[in-house]
C-alpha cells in the first residue's frame, strides 16, 4: 500500500521554526520528486517547495524563499520541510507529495503529484 505520512505540524508563535517530516511506505522515494503542498482555508493550493528525484535541484514558492528548506534522506525513505521565521500567513495545511516522471520545470505544480499525504496543519499565532 502507497502512502505518506506527515508530522510535525503545530501552533507555533511568529517567529518560530517547525520541522515537517513525511515518510513514505509502499514506494521508494528514490525515483520520485517530492514537494510540500499547502492550503489555507478559503484558499488554493500553494506549492511551497519541491525537490527532483537526485536532490539535485530545489525550488520555493517567493513567499518562503530565505526561510524554509526542503531536504530528503532516501536511506530513510523520508522528507522534511524545516520552516524558520514562521509567520501568521504560513498558517495552513500542509501536504507532501510525490511524482515520478516529471519535467524539472513542473515539479512544484501541485496537479502533477501522484501519491498525497494526509496533510499536517501548522498554525503560526501569538
């Protein structure tokens, strides 16, 4: 069965840092870009960041750009968003996501995903 699993989310203040992790059983995540996915209520989703399969090449939505990371550890099987600098306006749910075939260019669109996690909700207020 394909399946990821996020955690980390939370309440946090402004200012804070959260480290997201999700886990893949079912697959391997070796071949796969991966991305964070999120949407806040009343919302489209929003690709925050995305990674291709070699880790090669990274991108992040201008809105995150300087404060979150995105990193993979294939040994593991497993992907993190580590967020620092939170603001009120990250508040949302969060998705990981995973694709195998993939332009580059395209790996940060949420439409191209194929397997979604369930989503963790991170909420930045005082």
């Amino acid at each position: 069965q394909v399946q990821l699993v996020e955690s980390g989310g939370g309440l946090v203040q402004p200012g804070g840092s959260l480290r997201l992790s999700c886990a893949a059983s079912g697959f391997t995540l070796d071949y796969y870009a991966i991305g964070w996915v999120r949407q806040a209520p009343g919302k489209e989703r929003e690709g925050v960041s995305c990674i291709n399969s070699s880790g090669s090449s990274t991108s992040y939505a201008d809105s995150v750009k300087g404060r979150f990371t995105i990193s993979r550890d294939n040994a593991k099987n497993t992907m993190y968003l580590q967020m620092n600098n939170l603001k009120p306006e990250d508040t949302a749910v969060y998705y990981c996501a995973a694709v195998s075939t993939v332009p580059v260019q395209a790996m940060c669109i949420p439409e191209v995903y194929d397997h979604w996690g369930q989503g963790t909700q991170v909420t930045v207020s005082s």
